[in-house]
C-alpha cells in the first residue's frame, strides 16, 4: 500500500476538527484542492476564506469550487496572507476551525513567485489569533527548493517558541533525505 502524501496526512489532521457549519481558512489557494477538501468540511452552510497572490490561483480555485457547487460559503481574496486578519471580519476572530498553508509555489506556475517566510510568519502570528480553542493549523513546507529552506527553518523556530500551555506541535516528514523533504506541521490550540 502506498504511504499517504503530507496533503493527504494535512487533510487527516483536520478532519475530525472541521465540521458542517464552521469557519475555516486556506492561506494559499495554489491550485484549489485544498480549498475543496475545506469547503466539502464546512459544506454551503459554513465559511471558507481563501487567499493567494496570484490571480491565476484564485480563477482555478474558483472554477473548482464551482463545479463542485461550494461557491456559496467561499470567499477568495487576492492578496498577501500576512493581511489575512485584516480581511477576515472580526466576527470570525477566534473562531476559525481550521487554517491550512501549503507553502512555496504554485504547482504548474512561475516558480519565483513563492512565500517569503517574513509574510508567512506575519501571517501564523495571525492565524493563531483567528484560530479557535480546539481548532487546527496544519502547515505543509518545502525546504527543497530556493528559500524554502530558510522558510521552514523560521517555520520551525516559530513552533518551537508557542505557549506549551495554549499550543501542541506535531511534526511530520517523509522521504530519504530528511534535509530537503517536506515538512507538515500541525498547530492545535489547546487553550
């Protein structure tokens, strides 16, 4: 049997946290399967917040999101997610189930354009706050290409200094060389 992708574990992470009716949020759109997997969680009677900096990733998002008729609880913003705070409404604030980042670039897209981990970290200290008590970040990384290394790094670093008392880390990697395979993170807020 084949061993489940770090998407596929992301998704195992979230689901008994994510259900009908809930708030949840996609930091990095990308390709849009992410934010289906959300929006199927949270169904037409939830609210799904996704955000990318490529418009190219919000129409594919949108596309996908429509033909699986979940436009309704979806919300696309084209913009940075180190502002996800200020876009979310403050209604949701320490109410969102469920947050997901998948870094680096966008599959089948120009690979310049990538997280930075200064957005990424603004945007973590954000999701920790947007986050509900017994919610879930999951964080997938890429330290395997340009700038990913550092970004995972920081990554890591910011894990590592969270409250014990209000935050739980759990770490997953996959592949031989432990260095350059990708890292999952998942984030729970205990308190």
């Amino acid at each position: 049997m084949k061993p489940l992708s770090l998407t596929q574990e992301a998704h195992l992470l979230i689901k008994p946290k994510l259900h009908l009716g809930d708030s949840a949020i996609d930091a990095t759109v990308g390709n849009g399967y992410d934010t289906l997997f959300l929006a199927e969680q949270v169904g037409v009677t939830g609210k799904l917040y996704g955000f990318d900096i490529q418009q190219k990733a919000l129409d594919t998002t949108r596309l996908r999101l429509q033909q699986a008729n979940l436009l309704e609880c979806l919300s696309l913003v084209h913009t940075n997610h180190a502002v996800m705070a200020e876009k979310v409404p403050v209604q949701y604030h320490g109410k969102i189930s469920a947050i997901m980042f998948n870094l680096g670039y966008l599959p089948g897209g120009d690979k310049t354009i990538m997280t930075l981990a200064s957005s990424t970290l603004t945007a973590l200290n954000s999701a920790s706050r947007l986050l509900a008590v017994g919610g879930i970040i999951t964080l997938l990384a890429y330290p395997g290409h340009d700038g990913g290394d550092i970004e995972t790094v920081r990554v890591k670093n910011w894990c590592e200094q969270l409250d014990n008392n209000q935050f739980r880390v759990h770490v997953l990697t996959t592949g031989e060389n432990k260095t350059t395979a990708p890292v999952l993170f998942g984030i729970y807020k205990m308190t």
